[in-house]
C-alpha cells in the first residue's frame, strides 16, 4: 500500500469516530452571541487531543471585546511534537456559532446523522458546516497521520477558537497577538471553514464600515421652514451615492478569484439608516411627535479589492459629502470608521498552497479550484497581526448552507478533506 492508501485506510477505519466527534461538538450550543459553552468545548478538545499525545493550552482572551465573568473567551491550542525539528502545521477552527433562527424541521443541536442515499449521510445541526465538521475533520486527519507516520519531523497545532463570527478578537486575533502565530512557531495554517473539499480558498476582499452622520436642525413639523432637516440631507447623500459612486464601483474589477462572481468588484451595502426621533418601543401605541430631523445616520459597509487602497476607498466617500457641503445649502456632516480590514490573498506558489493542490489532485482526482471569499474570516489576524503569509481555508461543507436552517455536512465530504489533510501533513513533515 502506498501513503495515500495507508492514510484512506485510517481514516476510512474512523469513521464512526468521525460522525460521534461531530456530532459531540455540535451538541455544546457554543452560541455567540453571547458566547456559550466555550470553555466545555475546549475542555471536551483538550481531552480528545490529550490523548493522542498534544500538549494543550487554554486561553483566555482575558479583556479582549466580549470577555467577562459570564462568558469568558475560551481558546484552545493543542501541539504535538514530532520525532525532529521541522516545520508546524497549524489547523485553526472557530468552535463558536451563529443563531439558530427560524426554518430549522431538525433540533438544530441535536447533530442527526441521516442517509441520503449519497455521500455516507448528513448530519444536522448549527456549525455542522460552519464548522465543526471541519474542526472534525482536522482532528482526524492529524489521528490519521500520526498511526501511519509516528516518525514525523516538525509540529501539529490544532486551535479552536473563539468569536469568529463577531470578529475574531476574543479568538484568533488574542492569540495572535500573544504570539500563538508568530512565524518561527507555526509555519502553515489551513483553516477548515466550509469552502468545499475542491477548492483552496487563497484569502479575502477588505472591509471598511463607517457611520456617516449628517446634521440638522429641530422644528416643529408643521413649520419645517423654521428647521432644518437631517432626512432630507441625508437624501442628497443617498442621491449622490446611487448617481456616482455606484456606478464608479462597477467599474471596479479584481484579478482576486472572488466567489460568488458577483462580488469580483468592489461593494457598498447600506447596512442601516436612522432619522428623526428614536422609533417607539414595540406596544407602544401613542403617536410620534411632530419633529424636523436634527440628525440622520447611515451605516456603509464597503468591501474592497487587494488593488484598491483604503485610502482611496475613504476619500471616493469623503469627497462626495465635501462636494455636497460645497453646493448644498445648510449640509453638513461626520463620518466615524467602525472597522476596517485589509485584504489578504496567499500567493499560489506558497507551500501549503501547493501541497494542499496536490492533495486534492490525488484524493479527487480533479485539478483544484483557487477562490477568494468575499467576505472576512480569521486570516486577517494571522495574516496582519501574526505576520504569517502561508494561510489558507480549506474545509468540507458547502459555503451557502452556513448560517441557514437545516444546515447539515456530509459524511464523505468530511473523509474526503480528512484525507487531503492527512496528506498535506505528510508532504510538510515529511521524516
Ligand atoms: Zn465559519
């Protein structure tokens, strides 16, 4: 038997290790927010990997957005050492999940396994993709590999880490600023989010949210004359980001391998608008007062391309209030950054890129796909404050059922990008 069969045949043999690990992990509701069950999931990991021989740490983001007494931010990191210096192959994992909400026909952390007559069966539950099925699928790959190359040069890391879904801070972003992916500790990192077991997702487009304010005056409604309205300079604003600067970001192309296509160009969403007084609480039955609006309050969101600059990106957004505070009677404004992210994408040529492309040749037998994600995940914080270069998402589970009803991961699937995993290991830590 060559390596390939030796490591299918492994992780073939785990199969129902497979299907209980997951479907453990998607039993501890680790809902963010507010950040449930974190420090049980770390501690049923730390068991799990104990006793394959990783030395674990638990972490706690102590301070970090999100942390309190009540729900602290508990990280796990799990290290194995090999026989000989080496590289480390590091695999982090976000174990916190999104809300349930509406439309589930299965309890959503109940992790039923069904057949489907396909693919080994599903199994249900919240992060069943996103993703727990690719943390299991990572913990299995490493089993898998360390029976069949006990002799391994280098390191394994396995972290699962807490608050992706709102950020990363009290996660990987922690951890990264404590060191945890400094580049003379970990030298690859495959992050098994569920971009699906053919494709190397090489990184993602920048962020920048903003609030932007514009100023009125207050009136009595039935002389609006006498004030001056937020509402209607906010219009202005609104009329002059539909007339210019969208069409301008459609001119906006990149060569990132964004999917889905239509985020291949630079994006602004509107998130949210607020004006006037404040909406009365819900069973409140009396009517609103009369008032001219003295404030008005967008949220943009704007995603953009590794060619663009955020500079750039801010003045395209300043200079279109500046050009209405010139023409525009009584308009004035404020503007405040919210958050920003620049974009990564990991160059094709770096290593775990390529091992991760051989590997999916071999187990699939079809040439791997390169995408881009739209939107962020915690590369940004290995990639910015970690400084490592050498990072990927590559998982099982398919990307639009996240965060959906009934969101299930498929049993192959898992085996499938268990064994790619295995395989990448063996070509980085080859002995
Ligand atoms: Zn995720």
């Amino acid at each position: 038997m060559d390596l390939t069969d030796r490591l299918s045949a492994e992780i073939r043999s785990r199969r129902e290790s497979l299907i209980a690990l997951t479907q453990d992990l998607i039993r501890i509701p680790t809902l963010n927010p507010p950040g449930l069950h974190y420090r049980e999931i770390c501690d049923y990991l730390s068991d799990r990997l104990s006793a394959q021989g990783f030395v674990t740490a638990l972490v706690r983001a102590e301070g970090a957005p999100g942390d309190s007494e009540a729900h602290p931010r508990w990280n796990l990191v799990a290290r194995r050492e090999g026989a000989a210096p080496g590289d480390c192959v590091h695999f982090n994992s976000h174990h916190d999940v999104v809300e349930v909400g509406h439309g589930w026909t299965r309890d959503p952390f109940g992790g039923a396994l069904e057949d489907d007559g396909q693919n080994g069966g599903r199994i249900y539950g919240r992060g069943a993709c996103d993703m727990k099925g690719g943390l299991a699928a990572s913990i299995i790959a490493a089993e898998a590999f360390l029976a069949v190359c006990p002799a391994f040069r280098g390191a394994i890391e396995i972290s699962a880490t807490a608050d992706e879904e709102s950020g990363g801070f009290g996660g990987v972003a922690y951890l990264a600023q404590q060191g945890w992916f400094d580049p003379d500790r970990v030298q690859h990192v495959i992050i098994p989010e569920p971009l699906h077991k053919d494709r190397i997702c090489l990184g993602h487009r920048g962020v920048w949210w903003a609030e932007v304010e514009t100023k009125g005056r207050i009136a009595h409604g039935s002389m609006p004359f006498l004030g001056d309205s937020a509402i209607r300079h906010m219009g202005a604003v609104l009329e002059e980001v539909e007339h210019s600067l969208y069409p301008l970001l459609a001119t906006k192309r990149t060569a990132m391998p964004v999917v889905p296509e239509g985020a291949r160009q630079s994006t602004l969403n509107i998130n949210s608008i607020h004006g006037g007084e404040a909406e009365p609480e819900p069973g409140y039955t009396g009517l609103p007062a009369p008032c001219v609006a003295d404030r008005c309050r967008i949220i943009l969101d704007r995603r953009f391309l590794i060619e663009e600059d955020i500079a750039e990106v801010k003045a395209e957004v300043t200079g279109l209030l500046d050009g209405l505070k010139v023409r525009r009677a009584g308009f004035d404004y404020d503007i405040r950054d919210l958050f920003e992210v620049q974009p990564v994408m990991t160059d094709r040529e770096a290593p775990v890129v390529r091992s991760t492309a051989a590997a999916i040749e071999r187990v699939l037998g079809r040439v791997a796909d390169y995408v881009v994600s739209p939107g962020t995940y915690d590369q940004k914080h290995i990639d910015r404050i970690g400084r490592l270069k050498n990072c990927i998402a590559y998982g099982p589970g398919l990307l639009h059922l996240a965060h959906q009803p009934d969101e299930w991961v498929g049993v192959q699937d898992m085996e499938d990008s268990a064994l790619v995993m295995a395989l990448v290991l063996a070509d980085l830590l080859a002995a």
